[in-house]
C-alpha cells in the first residue's frame, strides 16, 4: 500500500481563535462605553472599581486582535512552505 498523506487544509483566518477573543472582547468593550450601559454593566461581582474599565477591554481586543495576525501569518508561511516542499518531492 502507497503512502497517502492526508491534504493540508489551507488556513483561514476564521477558524483562529485570537480573532474569536478578540470580537468579543470589542463587543463586551461597546457595552461598557460611558454612553451606553457604563462599567457596571461588565464589571464582575464584588470587583473593585476601576475607572475606564472599557479602555482595558478595548486593549485586550487591540492584543489579541494583533497575535491573531501574526498567528495566521505564521499559519499561511508554514502552508505555503509545507506545499514547496511536497512539490519538490
């Protein structure tokens, strides 16, 4: 019996979890600008209070959001790599 490689799936963008995280991070950060429902509506049960508590999820979205990119980077590098490769063989 031959060798059958199973065939790379090619990356997609939407399937990356940094992105997930980060969408919502952004929407839980909306609904907690001072013109909607303020910080109280996404501060935790008995936590202190921390002013502009939105601007910290607007953060995190901004991080993930960023390592999303840089992951899927990698991803599609090492697809295109991994193709090269297995056309040379």
């Amino acid at each position: 019996m031959a060798d059958q490689e199973k065939a790379l799936p090619i990356p997609a963008a939407w399937k990356n979890s940094y992105f997930w995280i980060a969408a919502i991070l952004l929407v839980v950060g909306i609904i907690g600008l001072p013109f909607l429902f303020k910080d109280e509506a996404i501060r935790d049960p008995g936590q202190a209070d921390e002013p502009r508590l939105w601007l910290i999820y607007f953060a995190g979205a901004l991080i993930m959001f960023v390592g999303g990119v840089l992951s899927h980077k990698q991803t599609v590098q090492a697809y295109q790599e991994a193709l090269e490769a297995k056309g040379k063989e």
